[in-house]
C-alpha cells in the first residue's frame, strides 16, 4: 500500500500527525488514547499497515489483495465495473442469503 492511502485513512480514522521524526512520522488516536509511527517509505507492508491500525484502535483499510481474496473465497463471483461499484461487492453475499418474506 502506498504511503499516502494509509496516511489518508488514519487522517479519515480521525488520527493526527503528532510529530515528525527522523525516519518516522508519530500519529496519534486522541480519541482511544494511542499512538503509532509511519515509516517514510513510498511502499508500506498490508501486514505493517494493518499493525499501525490495531496499534491505533481503528478500522485496518482494505487493500487490493484483500479484494482479490474475497473474491476468490466466493468462487470469483465479485463483479467489479466502474459503474457499479457499490453492488460489486454485496450482490454473491445478497444472492446467498435467505429471503424473508
């Protein structure tokens, strides 16, 4: 994941940049009372980005990678064009559900 999506989910999570460091940038989760460092690197690790998200109590984001094992979990059923992004995702879970009347 790039460095700027994560950056931009923990600013969305409602974390702050606290400090900068040398080789490292400090965010903070004043909410839940935790903090985290981001390595300046134009690539960060999906299993590092997802420690820096449990390490700051919020929602860890969805990479591509995760998709793509959703979609192979449901027998490639994931649909995904431009103009129905929203649907995509929930149509093979909907489809397998039972309907209640």
């Amino acid at each position: 994941m790039k460095r700027r999506q994560l950056i931009r989910h923990l600013e969305q999570q409602g974390c702050e940049l606290l400090r900068e460091g040398a080789n490292h940038s400090v965010y903070v989760n004043r909410a839940a009372g935790k903090t985290s460092t981001v390595p300046r690197h134009s690539e960060v690790n999906d299993h590092l980005a997802r420690k820096i998200c449990k390490d700051l109590n919020i929602l860890a984001p969805q990479s591509q990678h995760d998709l793509a094992s959703l979609s192979w979990r449901l027998g490639g059923q994931l649909r995904h064009t431009p103009d129905d992004t929203s649907r995509s995702i929930l149509e093979p879970l909907n489809n397998s559900l039972p309907r209640i009347l």
